[in-house]
C-alpha cells in the first residue's frame, strides 16, 4: 500500500483568510499554495473549501492546472456541503482537476442532514462517481459520533465512498483519535494529519485544544499510520494545522508557514515515497 503526503488548503487558512478576522492582504491563492508545496517537495495538494474552486475563472482554472502540472502536483478537491446539485458541481470539477478523490464536510451553516439524509443524498450521486471514478471522502466532523459515520458508510456499502479521517475534528463530538481510528480506520481513503495539544488553562478550571506543528503534540503520528497501514488501503495523508493567532495577522501568518515547514520535515520522517 501507499501513503503520500500533501498539503492542504486548511494548513494555510491564515493566510488564506479566515471570517470574522482580519485579512491577509493579499491572500493566498490556489496558485501560491501549489507554489508553496513544490518549494517544499510535496506533490499532493488538496483545495477545500477555504478556497473554493467553483468560485475560480475558467481562466483561473487553467493556471491552477498548468501550475499542478508544471510542478507535477496532483490535486485533491474538497468541498462542503452534499446537496444533490452541489455534489454535481464537485464531482465534475474533480473530473475538470484530474482528482480521484473529493473529500466532503457534510454540514453548511443552512444544511444540517440526519444520517438517513445523509445516505439518500449520497446515493443519489453514486451512479456519478462510478462513472467519474472518484471516491467520496465524508469527513468526520464535530456533530456525528464515529459510531454514525461508520453506520452511514455501512448503509450506502459502495466502493467509491469512505471516509476522511481528521485527527482532531471529533473532539468536538467527545471522541479523541484513537476510538476514532479503531472505529473508522477501516474505511479512510484520506487523512487529515492535524497535531494538537491538550492544557489545562492558567486557573485550573477547564482545558483547551489547541494545535501544534506536527511531531511537537500528543498525536501518536508513527502509531496512526502504522494502524491505517494495517487495512491495506493506498490513501494520501493531508497537512492541516490550527496555529493559535499571534498579535498581527502578518505574524500569525509567519508562524502558520513555519508550521508547514516544520510539520512537513517531521512527516517527511514517518512517510517515505
């Protein structure tokens, strides 16, 4: 089996932008981010919805694709959101991007679907990603349990859908990674390295979850792998980071991009291709 490791649109979201806080001027690109993983000799590159493809250019998305290309990067798309007609639109621009894979956050802020909605949705489009042979990747994220998920991909039982494990997301969900892992490993198609750390906060009452560069938290990274490796699935491993905001979104900016440099020469450690 085979493991890549790439870099992914939310190991930057500082520098792309973040909602509410102040924009980075200018922001990063789909073009800078392919850029910023050839400088760091990565050739897997997903754009999730932080950067959204539909919202590019036809011209645009040429460059993007003779930028991949020139650089040999293969792009992963991701996208939120799997009502039918938005499904659609992702699975052909996955098919426009070369992507074998389109990974999926299942809740927008107006679309909250039940797991049975959940299965009658995906259904509908599995005639489509047969066709395109393109694996939906449903990402774990903070409402559904593992139980669920691993239920949801039972109950629709295609090939072409799996999940996109997150090493931090079910936090929210009250889960830590390795009930995640035991209880979704089997079924991952793509990963979400994300290194966190747990403290207590400064007064004693409570904890915060906060993220770190890859190596330098709690994840038991060489052990996750070694797990995953175990199904005998080929998936690629994605750098996501949650870099805590420093006094000016150009610092925080500087911090975030010493991350990716540091998580990916630590990950360059566990992950050789």
């Amino acid at each position: 089996m085979m493991i890549r490791l790439g870099l992914g649109s939310y190991a930057c979201a500082w520098a792309i932008g973040v909602p509410g806080y102040e924009s980075p001027v200018p922001p990063m690109s789909a073009l800078d981010l392919l850029r910023l993983a050839d400088e760091l000799g990565l050739h897997v590159v997903q754009i999730a919805d932080n950067l959204p493809l539909h919202k590019l250019s036809i011209e645009q998305r040429i460059l993007v694709l003779d930028e991949a290309r020139a650089h040999h990067i293969t792009i992963e798309v991701g996208t939120r959101g799997i009502e039918t007609t938005h499904l659609h639109q992702y699975i052909a621009l996955a098919q426009d991007f070369g992507s074998s894979l389109l990974r999926v956050v299942v809740d927008t802020d107006v679309h909250h679907p039940s797991p049975s909605e959940v299965v009658t949705l995906v259904r509908a489009v599995l005639p489509d990603l047969t066709r395109a042979g393109i694996t939906l990747a449903i990402e774990n994220h903070d409402r559904f349990k593992a139980a669920t998920l691993a239920e949801i991909i039972r109950t629709i039982n295609h090939p072409n859908v799996g999940i996109c494990l997150d090493t931090v997301n079910s936090f929210g969900a009250l889960e830590g990674p390795e009930h995640v892992v035991a209880t979704l490993g089997q079924y991952v198609v793509n990963l979400h390295l994300k290194e966190f750390v747990v403290r207590r906060l400064p007064h004693s009452m409570g904890f915060e979850v906060t993220g770190m560069p890859a190596g330098a938290g709690m994840l038991d990274i060489g052990g996750l792998l070694d797990t995953l490796r175990g199904f005998g699935r080929d998936f690629n491993a994605i750098i996501e980071l949650w870099p805590e905001t420093e006094p000016t979104i150009a610092a925080t900016i500087a911090k975030e991009r010493d991350w990716v440099r540091q998580s990916a020469a630590y990950l360059r450690t566990l992950i050789l291709e």
